[in-house]
C-alpha cells in the first residue's frame, strides 16, 4: 500500500515537532531513530517518517500507565531484560563493573569473553574444530560455519555450566578459524594478523587485539538481543550466536563501516567539507559519528584513535564533521580507519566486528538460559479491525 502524503515531512516540521537543532535530527537518523527518503519533488533534500518523529515525540511526554512501557520497551534506549553483562555510565563503558578501555591494555577477546560470561578465569580446551568452510568471502565463511554448528549441536538448555563453557570457547575460536581460513592456534588477534599479512604479536597485532576486546558487547543491542531470543527458547550456543550474526549483517548495525567508506568517497571526490555540507542540506546522515548511548565521545573510538594515526582523508573527514555539527568520531569509523591504516581486506570490518561481538552473543546466550525466562512479547494489534 503506497505511503500518504503525511506519512513523511520536511525538515523544518520534523525540528519543529521534535523541538531539536538541525544536527540533533540528523543524529537521529544516523542512529537509525527517524527513517528517511528522498523528497519527490526535489531529490537533493530528505522526507522523514512521521511516524518515527511522532514516537520520538511521544517518548518525551508520555505517561508511565503499564501498557505504555509495555509498549515501548522494545524501542531504542528503553531497558527490557535484566542482565549483569554490560553497561553504559558516566559515559564509559563497564565489562562486568570493569572498564572496557582499561581491559583493552592488557586483555585479549578470549580473557574478556571469559569475563562476559562470568565463567572460569583459566582458560578451557577447547573441543576438535572441522576445517572452516571454503571460499574466499569472510562473511560467507562465517555465515556457513555458524550454521554447520547450529545444525548439528544439541541444545543449550539443561547443560552443565562447565560444558556449555567449553562449547563456548570452542565457538569463538570456530568463527576465528571462518575468517581466517584456517583452523589454528595462539591467541586471537595473532591469527587474525597472521592471516591478514601483518605480523603476529607485532603493533597491528596489537591494534586488532584492542579493537577485538573494545567491540566485544554493548549492552542490549540488537544482535544481543537476537541472540537471546533465541537462547530463551534452549537453542544451542551456536544458533544464538547465529541469531545474532545474521542480525549484524543489516545495514543498520553491522553494515556502518560501508556507510561510513560511501561517505568517505564523497569527502574524496569533493573534499571534506563539501561533502558534509552538501548531505546537511540533503538532510543526509553522517555515519560514522556520533552515538545514542555517549553524549559526547564514545570512549572506544577515542582510546582506539590515540593508538594509531588514522590516514589522512579520514582525518580531515572527522575534523570536517566536528567543525560542522558537534559530533565526534564513534568505534565505527575508528574501525574503519584502523582497518586502512593497516591495510586490512575490504571486508575486514564486518569480520572484525562478527569475531568480537561473537564473544557477547555467546555470554548474553548463557545468562538468558541461565534465567530460565522465555522472551515472548505480545503485540498490540493495529491492523484491520475484528470482531
């Protein structure tokens, strides 16, 4: 059924409704909180959805009446399930009451992934792994390894603490061996830099092993939450791990460092500044910067910035972007940039971010089954009216 007209608006009413400057706006739908489309009558500049202005909106000034928090929990902020795992305060981000830019100096993926699931401080032995799937696509590697496990491992629920421990560790180290190419040994990120030509337990090394434990989780996104819908159900680790990387593959989450290269071609083709001003007038997203959960600076992005020098189009791109709104560098473009200053495979990224997040997915898993809750929510019916 196509759109009406009043189902998207202009910029200056979507402010106006809203109450915001021009660059809050477009944080907005940076962050995936206000859909847009390209205005009919002058594709230079945006539409934006009404209805996400309206809910926007609503949030403000709504009461707490049951049905209304009920109603809203799913959306982007609200707390919907209870978890021990990670959270977001004062502006920094806390493994377990820790410090995930201190845990970045001197932990690995494996010891961090250990501490998300609140599990046993040695490490395991792991179980054999297959060789990974063939073919030269990441992605595709990591996609197939995942589902080979999920389709033959048992369920999670009424496991031993210890084993679903072990077939934890095993399965990062399966989605390692899917990226790399191989199966192997050693830590990590010294795969991972091996595979990629750099060297192991050299400076890039390094880089990919801070990244690594600074990507690990963030809270209840919506890759966690995938997976733990499915864990809820008893499905084995491996399916809510695969619950949540097909959840990262949308554009809207794992997708950010293509945006963010798409909006670096243009800085490259007409400069920086232009081409931030050009997408302001378009009202046009700038990925890459900013994020909803950090009013100022994402701290992930800024400890990984400190380490390394970014290559020189991505910097004048980030000072072209705070000059013009504010907004700072998130870990997504520092991702990015990292990702170029190492030279890394296009698809490195996404691959980095799936090994990382692995970790969060698996933890999240452990602590739904652990709670025994099955995550049902009901829907509040708005369609043709019955009865």
């Amino acid at each position: 059924m196509p759109d009406k007209a009043r189902d998207w608006i202009g910029a200056d009413e979507a402010r106006a409704r809203l109450g915001v400057r021009p660059q809050t706006l477009y944080a907005y739908v940076s962050r995936g909180r206000v859909q847009t489309r390209p205005d009919p009558g002058d594709p230079r500049r945006s539409l934006y959805r009404s209805a996400d202005i309206a809910q926007l909106t609503q949030r403000k000034a709504r009461s707490r009446k049951p049905s209304e928090v009920a109603a809203g929990a799913i959306a982007w902020g609200e707390p919907v399930l209870s978890s021990a795992i990670t959270t977001v305060s004062g502006g920094r981000l806390f493994y377990r009451g820790r410090d995930a830019v201190e845990l970045a100096g001197t932990e690995t993926l494996e010891s961090t992934a250990r501490l998300l699931r609140g599990g046993h401080g040695a490490a395991l032995k792991r179980t054999d792994r297959p060789a990974p799937p063939a073919g030269a696509d990441m992605r595709a590697r990591a996609f197939a390894a995942l589902a080979a496990r999920a389709g033959a491992d048992p369920p999670a629920l009424g496991r031993h603490p210890l084993a679903l421990a072990v077939e934890a560790a095993t399965l990062l180290d399966v989605m390692t061996d899917a990226i790399a190419g191989e199966v192997g040994g050693g830590a990590i990120h010294n795969r991972l830099a091996l595979a990629w030509g750099l060297g192991p337990g050299g400076p890039g090394a390094d880089l990919i092993r801070r990244m690594l434990v600074l990507m690990a989780d963030h809270e209840l996104n919506p890759s966690a939450f995938a997976a733990r819908v499915a864990a809820s159900t008893g499905a084995s680790l491996s399916a809510a791990a695969l619950a949540g990387l097909a959840t990262l593959s949308g554009p809207r989450h794992g997708g950010a460092p293509a945006a963010i290269r798409a909006l670096a071609a243009e800085a490259g083709q007409a400069g920086p500044r232009v081409a931030v001003s050009a997408r302001l007038a378009e009202d046009r997203a700038l990925p890459g910067f900013g994020h909803q959960l950090y009013s100022d600076v994402d701290p992930r992005a800024e400890a990984m910035l400190a380490r390394f020098t970014p290559p020189a189009p991505l910097a004048e791109l980030a000072q072209a972007v705070e000059a013009f709104t504010g907004l700072k560098p998130n870990v997504d473009f520092a991702l990015v940039a990292m990702s170029e200053a190492l030279k890394l495979p296009a698809d490195a990224p996404f691959a980095l971010f799936a090994v990382a997040r692995c970790a969060g997915w698996i933890a999240h898993a452990i602590e739904q089954l652990q709670s025994g809750a099955l995550i049902r929510p009901r829907a509040r019916y708005v369609g043709v009216e019955v009865g």
